[in-house]
C-alpha cells in the first residue's frame, strides 16, 4: 500500500486561512481520500518551508500554493484526481 | 456584469480562447456604459424622480447614481489588471531578487515590489522573518512592508476615478517615496537588536518556486481577485459614496475650509494623529475624502489623514508585535508617520 499522503494547510489563523483549511477539507470529504490533513498555524512550520505569503497548502511536504484560498477544482487537479 | 462573466465561465469548460472572447466582450460593454453614465445619472435624477435641478436632495442623488457605478467600473477593471499583474509576482519571488541586496538600491526595489506583491496582514510576520533571515537588511524590509499595503490598487483606482489621474500619481509617487525613505532612516539607525530575539534563530527554507501559469491561469486568477477584492468591498464603496453624497448635497461648500484649509498649520499633523488609531480599507475612506475636499478641505490634510489611516493600521502593529520589539514599532510608527506630516504640508503648500 502506498504511504498516506499529508496534507497541511498553513496560516496564523486568520479568516482567509480558515476557509482554505475549510475547501481542502471539503474535497478531501467529497473525494473520501485517505489522507492526513493537518492545520498547522506555526511560524517555523512556514519558514521551513520558506512560505511567505498565508495561507498556503502543502502536499507530502511542497508548497502548491500559496498566498490565496484555492478553488476546491483546483485543489482536486493538485491531488491529482480531476 | 460580473456576475453574468462568471456564471457563463462556470457553464462553459474554460478553453483559451473563450477566456480572451469573455474577456474582451465585458471590457467592451463596461466602457459603453462608462462613456454613458454622466447622461445616465441626470436621466434618472432629473426625468425619471422627478427631482427639481438645484436642490440639495437632487444634487445628493445625481453624485450617488453618478459615482456608485463610475468607481465600481473602475475598480472592477483595475483590480482584474491588477490580479493578472500580480500573478507574476509573489512574495517568495521577491525575496529572492531582493537577497544580499545594499540598502538604498534595495530600499527602491523593495517598495516598488511592495506594490506589485499581494499583501495580507495576517502575512506580515512570515514575510518579515523570511526576508530578514534571507539576509535582506531591516531597513529594506520595512520599505517592503510600508509600501505593500499603503500603494494598493484600490487606493490609486479610487483616487484617480475621483480626482483624475494627477492625484492618483502624486499618491503613488509619494507613497513611494516615503516607503524608500523610511526603510532607509530605519536602517541606519541600526536598531536590529530590537528584533525579537528568536527570529534570528529562525531556519528558513528558500521556499520553492511557482509551477509556470499560462494566460488562462492568469485570466482566471484576474477574475479571482475581482470576486475576492470588489466582492469584499464593494458595501464600503456604496456606503462610503453615500456619506460623501450626503456631504456633496448638504454640507454648505467651503465649511471645512475654516478648520480643514490649508491656513491652519496644526490640521496636518491633527489629521495624521486621527488616522493612526482608525483603520480602513481604501474603499471606504476614499469616497468620503472626496466630499471633504469638494467642501474646500485642503488636499495634502486630506491626503495625510488617508495615507495614515491605511499606512499606519493598529491591528497590523498588534500582528508585528510578535517579531518586534516596541521601541522598534514605535520608531517605525514615528518615522512613516513623519513622513506623511511631510507630504501633507508639502501638498498644501504646491497645491
């Protein structure tokens, strides 16, 4: 079986930070995936990562975007499932 | 007209050359209704309420039915520019051009990328350290940071749709000028230990670059920042041109003239210390500066108690609070609020 992918939605809890954490969500609800999905609002989580602009959405550990509120389309495409 | 672009977007798969037809068709139809909108205003005033010409209550209506359309047009337009502009541009690119930069040179180049970035304040704190631990110096930062959300394109699209495109250069240019300067100050005063401490503790990864966009993804993120900026804002513009409606019809002209004009040497700095603990988006602030100024308020006055409103907001003070020591926010917020006072007199001094 192939390893749980991981999902980790990244931003210091703001609005924009939270609906993105909410579309992610959604699809990975909708989709039934098996994936671990992670809200994680720490500032080194980000710098580790080197993220600047929140909220931002990492997939097994790589940025795929960042600095907006992806559609749910979108972040379907970025799982590979669209 | 939004509305009608994106349900058709939403119906029909999104194939290049639909995005451009789309694009084209809106633009086309938005400046037929832009060139007819004075006439389309009095139509509605005069002829069809029935108002009488002169009155203060027609003279309040014709301004709203006139500005509410005219400004959202606009802004509509600019922002979608704006947005496919901005696809180019992220913050992580920034930095990278940025790093290992001198100052003066990196002052200019990091407030005019301030402009060009998106900006959020809930972004300030991980954009502050990773661009300190990227080795850009303080002062350089801090020109990112003033000019970022100061020079927006809301701000220059309401300035220049109310008060002509003079104005909304002078804005920018001075806007940029007191990002460039202040990011400079603050960095020769060498105040690097009233960082906080752990930030220069920070790793920080070099962040990956951006898959590669095609047009349509730009297209589509311009129409993205129409639907999250104007939607966002478009009640403040409404409500803000209402006040400033009711303003235009019924505060006699030349009322704020006697504590607003130009003559009064402590209206400057009054006007700066007043937008320091308000915070607005540009949308809402603007409307309202142009019947303060339609009664005779002097232009640079007006103009600081903007740039203050907007440049120095408390909740992103708050926000900075966790990477920035209070003396250090307390210089920045003299330093930029200096800068201001400076633009406010030399307004009402040329204008």
């Amino acid at each position: 079986m192939p390893p749980q992918r991981k999902i980790e939605v990244l931003g210091p809890g703001c609005t924009r930070c939270k609906e993105t954490f909410r579309v992610v969500q959604h699809v990975v609800e909708q989709e039934g995936l098996d994936v671990e999905l992670v809200k994680d609002e720490s500032i080194e989580r980000m710098m580790a990562l080197g993220l600047l602009a929140t909220p931002g959405v990492v997939i097994d550990g790589k940025v795929v975007v960042s600095g907006r509120i992806p559609k749910a389309e979108e972040v379907r495409r970025l799982l590979g499932i669209a | 007209m939004t509305t009608l672009a994106s349900t058709a977007t939403i119906a029909l798969r999104p194939t290049r050359r639909r995005g451009w037809a789309l694009t084209a068709v809106a633009f086309g139809t938005a400046v037929l209704f832009y060139t007819q909108l004075q006439r389309l205003a009095a139509f509605l005033t005069y002829d069809l309420a029935g108002l009488a010409r002169g009155s203060r209550l027609s003279s309040a209506v014709e301004f709203f039915v006139f500005e509410v359309p005219k400004v959202l047009l606009l802004l509509t337009a600019v922002v979608f520019a704006v947005g496919v502009l901005r696809s180019f541009f992220t913050p992580e690119r920034a930095r990278q051009l940025l790093a290992g930069r001198r100052e003066a040179s990196g002052n200019v180049l990091a407030a005019i990328f301030g402009i060009a970035t998106p900006f959020c304040s809930c972004s300030a704190v991980p954009l502050f350290i990773g661009f300190v631990t990227a080795g850009i110096p303080l002062g350089v930062t801090f020109s990112f940071l003033i000019s970022a959300p100061m020079v927006n394109e809301v701000a220059l699209v309401l300035l220049f749709g109310l008060f002509g495109w003079r104005v909304a250069a002078l804005y920018l240019g001075t806007g940029l000028a007191i990002a460039i300067v202040a990011g400079w100050v603050i960095g020769r005063l060498k105040l690097e230990r009233h960082v906080e401490p752990w930030v220069w503790q920070v790793q920080s990864g070099s962040g990956t670059t951006a898959a590669q966009k095609t047009w349509t993804d730009r297209l589509t993120d311009g129409r993205a920042a129409i639907r999250e900026i104007v939607g966002k804002v478009w009640l403040y513009v409404v409500i803000g041109i209402a006040v400033g409606a009711g303003i235009h019809g019924y505060v006699p002209t030349n009322f704020m003239a006697s504590f607003m004009g130009r003559d009064a040497w402590w209206a400057v700095p009054l006007a700066v210390l007043l937008g320091v603990p308000m915070y607005s988006n540009a949308a809402g602030i603007i409307p309202v500066v142009q019947a303060l100024l339609g009664k005779g308020a002097a232009l640079g006055t007006v103009l600081a108690f903007m740039m203050s409103v907007i440049a120095l907001s408390l909740p992103e003070m708050i926000i900075l609070r966790k990477v920035l020591r209070p003396a250090l926010i307390a210089t920045f917020v003299a330093v930029v609020a200096a800068g201001i006072l400076a633009v406010g007199y030399l307004f009402n001094a040329v204008m």
